[in-house]
C-alpha cells in the first residue's frame, strides 16, 4: 500500500477515491433527490463516489435513483429485496466502498456547499481523530441537538422517572442527551447522530463497520463506543454545517420503530456491560425500558402522527 504524505496528514494513493458517500433508503422519495443533488455538487470538487442501497422501497424511490444513474453512470444503487435495516445496509454499500475515507448519509440531509472538503481536512488533521461530526441544523436553522454521552443504567432510570425532562439542562439528570451542551462549539464527544458521520475508512473497516444486532437504533451508539474504546477521538464541529429534516423513514412505521429502540437500547447495556455485578442492573433496566415502552405504545396508538421527534429513544 502506497502513501504520501500531506501536511500533517497521510493521504493514501491505493484508493481510487478519497471518500466514499454511504445512503440508505427506504420510501425516501420525498428527499432522497434533494439529498443526491446536494451530493452531486460537493463532487465537482472532490474525488468521491456515491453508493446507495435501497431497503425495498414502496414509493417512487427507485424511479429517481434511475434517473440519476443515466445522468450519472458511477452512481451505485444496490436494491434490496426486503428492508434489512440501517446497520446492514450501511455494511453492504461499505463493502462496495473504494473510498480511503467513509461519509455514512442519511436520505434527508442537504449539504452545504464545501462541506465535505472541510470535514475532510478536520479528519485527516490528525491519525488518532477517527469521526467528525458537523452540526445538524433543521431546514428553517434551528439547532438539532444530537450530541449524547454512553449512556450508563442511572441516564435510563433519570429518563423513566421523568427527572430527565424536570431538569433538562442538568449534566448529572439529563448528561445522556447533554442537555448541559448547546452545540455551538466545538469538541469531543461520545456520539453524534449517524445522520452525517464521516469516518477514517481503515478504523471503520478494522471494526467491521455497524453491528447488525442493532438494525436501525444505537447502531451509531455502538459504533461510537467501540471506536473510542480503540483509542481514537470523535470530534463535534458545528462550523460546519448539513440540513437534516430529521426521522422521516422511522415515522412511516413508528409503532415498530418504537419497539425497536427499547429492544436494541437493552441490547446495548447486554452488549457494553458484562461484568458480573452489572448484571442486576442490566435486569432492571430491561425491566424499565419495558414497562417504559407501554406507555409510548398506547400515546401512539391514541394520537398517532401528531407528534415526532428526532433520535428519539425514550
């Protein structure tokens, strides 16, 4: 494997493209093309690639990715024939990567002219910086607050209890979400949302990318946790920053999708906390998260699509 070095950077020779932009759909006909046009743009001035794995769309998904690939002949679209999940979708189109870096995308996001360039200089600053994050804003500016911390056994009973939404600025009972960070500068952080993530692609392919026991929640959680816990740093740059409308394949089957985020938020603590004595823990909080979950079932059931909100796990 050749390389150069660039500055304080070592740009790798061997890969045809220096990054590689990963979307999954799923019925994201209403943003997907906003999303690829955006995507088209930043690659006037970059060498990238785009690879797109569709998870058995309904709508006219597929209809406009085909229609970028006449203009577009290097776009991958990869169809899928059931909905395997945002974990295994992501593992799919990483397989086909040729790109020395990874830009994981989410179908409704819109860049901002020049944004990948600029994340791409903040990650290639340092060997030991294997994530960095831009700020997501919603379509008419508003901050999304998306940074969180590990969540640990007392963030779920702070949530349960409602000690979470009493105090939301509070950094011991709200310190999962950070309701202590306002997201207006820069630093490290556990876990940005995997909406925009751009990732060192030998740290990424060394960890075997998302763990598929996590199909659509905490599969960036996971990813984040292991990557810190191979000694790399995860960066939050909000001068930097990407239009994310934020949740619109999970509110197509929310009932589901709520299920899911308490099931893989227990597998989480099954996964990251193993020792013996975090096991009664581990018990209770399963416990919790399902009593939790009835509750969200039935305000679904009773005022379904009057509310949703992004990342939402608890």
């Amino acid at each position: 494997m050749s390389e150069s070095q660039s500055g304080n950077s070592l740009v790798d020779t061997s890969f045809p493209y220096q990054l590689s932009i990963l979307i999954v759909t799923y019925n994201s006909g209403t943003t997907i093309e906003a999303c690829v046009e955006s995507v088209f743009q930043e690659l006037k001035d970059l060498a990238a690639e785009i690879i797109i794995v569709d998870n058995h769309s309904s709508d006219n998904t597929i209809s406009i990715l085909n229609a970028f690939r006449k203009q577009r002949p290097t776009l991958k679209v990869e169809q899928n024939r059931t909905n395997r999940g945002f974990a295994v979708g992501n593992n799919q189109a990483l397989n086909l990567a040729v790109g020395e870096h990874i830009l994981i995308l989410n179908p409704d996001t819109i860049l901002q002219p020049g944004v990948l360039k600029k994340l791409l200089k903040e990650l290639e600053k340092d060997a030991k910086i294997a994530v960095v994050a831009p700020q997501l804003q919603f379509p008419d500016g508003r901050i999304q607050k998306t940074c969180r911390r590990f969540p640990t056994h007392m963030d779920v009973i702070y949530n349960v209890f409602g000690l979470a939404a009493l105090y939301p600025e509070s950094p011991r009972f709200n310190g999962w979400k950070m309701g202590d960070f306002d997201h207006q500068s820069r630093r490290v952080v556990d876990q940005p949302a995997g909406a925009a993530l751009l990732i060192r692609g030998d740290v990424f392919r060394a960890l075997n990318g998302f763990d598929p026991n996590f199909p659509m929640f905490f599969n960036d959680v996971d990813l984040c946790k292991r990557i810190k816990e191979a000694g790399y740093a995860i960066w939050y740059l909000p001068e930097y920053a990407i239009q994310h409308l934020g949740g619109t394949s999970v509110k197509q089957v929310k009932l589901k999708m709520t299920i899911s985020s308490h099931v893989s938020f227990f597998r989480y603590f099954e996964k990251h906390f193993t020792r013996l004595h975090q096991q009664p823990l581990n018990f209770i909080v399963g416990v919790l998260l399902y009593l939790s979950l009835i509750p969200r079932l039935l305000i679904l059931l009773l005022f379904k699509g009057q509310r949703t909100a992004s990342r939402e796990t608890l």
